[in-house]
C-alpha cells in the first residue's frame, strides 16, 4: 500500500471546491424534487390501494406482466438497478441511463398500487444517482465520477427519508464495507441537505417520532440493548440470505413473464387472505402500530419479511428500506414487553437495527435513529446497532457491496 505524508499531499483547487459547490446545490435541488414527485405519488397511490385493496389485488398479476414488458422492451443497461450503480461506484461500469429514472419510478407504482410489498429507497438512491452522474459530464474535477455517484445517492436517500446527515453516511459507507469513502464528503454534505429541504418545502412527509426515554445506562441496560442488537442483527442477515437465495431460485423459471404471472397469483392471494393487505405496499402501517400503541402480532415481521422478499425476488419493483423499517419495529414492539424496556424505544432499535445488519451499515442507522426518534437516544441505539452490525453474517441485500480486505 502506498501511503503519503499528509504534508506531501495535495488540496484540491479553489476553483474545484467552487464547482463541486454549485454542483452539489444543484444536484440537491433536483433530486429533491424527482423525489418529492416519486414519494408523494407513492404515498397517495399507497392511499387508493388501501380503500380499493379487494378490487386491485387480483390485478397484481397484470402489474407484473408491464413490469416485465417494460424492462424487457426499454431496460437494457438500465434493468440492473441498483447493481449498476454498485457497478459504478467500484469503476466496473462508466455509465447510468437516464431512461433508468422514468422506467424505475412507474414500474414501482405499479408494484405499490397492485398491492406489492416492497420499499422505495433503492429507487430514489437510483434516481438521484443517475441524476448526479449525468452531471458529471458538464464538469471537470478529479475523481468526478465516484464523488458525483456518491452525491447523488447521498441526496436520493435524504430526498426521501429527511435525514441528511444519515443520507451521507450510507452513501460513504455502502459500496465498500469496513471502508469509508470521504472523497465526496463535501459535496455530499451539501446535496443531501439541499434535497431535504427541498422536498419537505414541496410537501413530501418526513416520518419522525420523538422518544422520550428515562432509563439509566447501567450493566443491564446495556446487556438488554446488547442482546436486542444481537436479535435485530440475525434478523437483518435473515432478510438478506433470503432475499439472495429467493433471487437465485427464482431464476429457475426462465420465463419472466411465466414466473411474475404464477408468482403473483399466489402473492395476491396471500395478501388477501392476511388480514386483506396488512402485508401490502411500504409497511408504514406496521411502523404507524409498532409506534401508535395499536395491535403488533408476533408475526408481523416474519410475514412483513417473507412478502417482500417474495415480491422482489418475482421482479416487482421498489427498494427494501422500508420494508426494513417496518419488520424492525414491529419485531422490537412485540419483544419490549420481554425485556422490561419501553416499547416505543425497543421498536425505534429495532428500525434502524434490522436495517443496518441487512445493508451492512454502522454510522447511518445510528443517524438514522437520531434524526428521527431524537438524539437523546444515541447511546441506546449506538448499542442496538453495534451488536446487530457485529452478528451480521456479511450477507447484504446489495450483491455489489464489497468487502475492504485490508
């Protein structure tokens, strides 16, 4: 490994520091924007499936079909998501599609408004991605590729989430684990901070929910917090093994269009039969429970779990953060009671844990949980996360996140 001084190193110029400025403004202006029109759209079509549910779930199946049709008909490089803006970001591809922004955005309406059980972060990291990388044409600085990568999927997540300072970290820290990439830490800052405010201005929801907790950091506390972690992190690695085994089986079907038709047959069913939709769309039906004080079932996660894997292993589309989220929480709602700790602060561990063990994370679930259940909390979550980070078995729902081996 080559290593310099720090004082043989070089700063990059003024005038870079100027351009990756603007640059980062503009970029945060923009993405929040896509994502306000992708993200409220999603939530008003999440609306109309909840009061229609019976007379569109039989139409998954249909869904499916365009789905296919579409990346079949107009996909091309574009059909590999967020596999090809893993691609980029270790230098293996040079190029994200524009046509990816309009192809992804419908076909995951389509998922959510049929019933589909998926999230919506991996399209809006996809977004402000290809966004920010079609940028980087127009611009001359050094390593402009992985910082205008990087920016655009710092602003994508903080676009749609709110959360900007987490945005930055997972955009740093996903590509490489055990690595984390400062070279866009400008920039980045500036473009996630930028499209959070942008979409909140534009009216885009931000869910947030503050925690008010009276416990002492003791040994037990820590050793409840520690074992929780321990819980939230298998289950994170369970979504993730899952996921890449139900992906590779799936393929077996050769066929498509055969294997999201079938699937889906089954899926709806399924999602009808459980207690008609519970199961469907985002799940920020079970975040709203784990959080409300209304019923949690012992269940909920696993089968919050199960369908999503399912519905994006068929080739539906959307991400699987809030999917996440929700399975989290509501596992961390039910085990409360068990381990004498408040309910509200076990699922809000639980949220953000389940997330960073299956995405392979450290520093953006820990913001994740401060910017929206309240900074007093970091030491509990610092806990939760650390374990969970700590059991994961390096299974990831990326498979173009890469280990640092040295």
């Amino acid at each position: 490994m080559n290593l310099k001084n720090i004082k043989e190193s070089t700063r990059p110029s003024s005038l870079v520091y100027v351009q990756l400025v603007f640059s980062a403004i503009l970029v945060g202006l923009a993405v929040g924007v896509v994502d306000t029109i992708f993200g409220r759209t999603l939530l008003w079509l999440g609306d109309v499936r909840s009061q229609y549910f019976p007379y569109l779930i039989p139409f998954l199946g249909l869904a499916g079909l365009v789905i296919v049709y579409l990346y079949q008909r107009f996909g091309g490089k574009a059909s590999q998501g967020m596999g090809l803006v893993f691609k980029v970001g270790h230098e293996e591809d040079d190029e994200i599609p524009l046509r990816l922004i309009p192809l992804v955005t419908l076909t995951t309406w389509l998922t959510h408004l049929f019933g589909g059980s998926a999230g919506r972060e991996g399209v809006a990291v996809q977004l402000g991605a290809a966004l920010s990388h079609h940028l980087s044409r127009y611009i001359k600085v050094p390593n402009k590729s992985q910082i205008f990568l990087l920016t655009g999927m710092a602003a994508g997540f903080a676009g749609l989430f709110q959360t900007p300072i987490a945005a930055v970290f997972f955009a740093l820290e996903v590509l490489v684990l055990g690595n984390l990439n400062l070279v866009a830490l400008l920039p980045a800052v500036l473009a996630s901070f930028v499209a959070s405010w942008t979409s909140h201005a534009l009216g885009l929801e931000k869910f947030s929910y503050l925690v008010s907790t009276y416990l002492t950091m003791d040994a037990v506390t820590f050793s409840k917090m520690a074992v929780l972690g321990l819980i939230f992190g298998l289950v994170g690695s369970l979504f993730a093994s899952f996921l890449a085994y139900a992906k590779q089986k799936a393929t077996l079907v050769k066929n498509p269009y055969y294997r999201i038709l079938a699937g889906s047959l089954v899926l709806s069913a399924i999602f009808f039969l459980l207690f008609k939709g519970r199961y469907s769309g985002l799940g920020t039906n079970l975040i709203d429970a784990a959080f409300g004080g209304q019923p949690i079932f012992a269940y909920d996660w696993l089968f919050k779990l199960i369908l999503t894997v399912l519905t994006l292993c068929l080739g539906f589309q959307g991400g699987e953060v809030t999917p996440l989220f929700a399975t989290g929480a509501s596992l961390g709602a039910f085990l409360a009671g068990y381990f004498g700790l408040p309910a509200e602060l076990v699922a809000a561990a639980g949220y953000i844990s389940v997330f960073g063990a299956a995405t392979n994370t450290l520093l953006a679930p820990i913001f994740i949980g401060g910017e929206v259940f309240g900074f007093a909390n970091t030491p509990y979550f610092f806990i939760a996360v650390v374990f969970a980070y700590l059991v994961n078995c390096r299974a990831s729902i990326y498979a173009g996140q890469k280990i640092r081996e040295n």
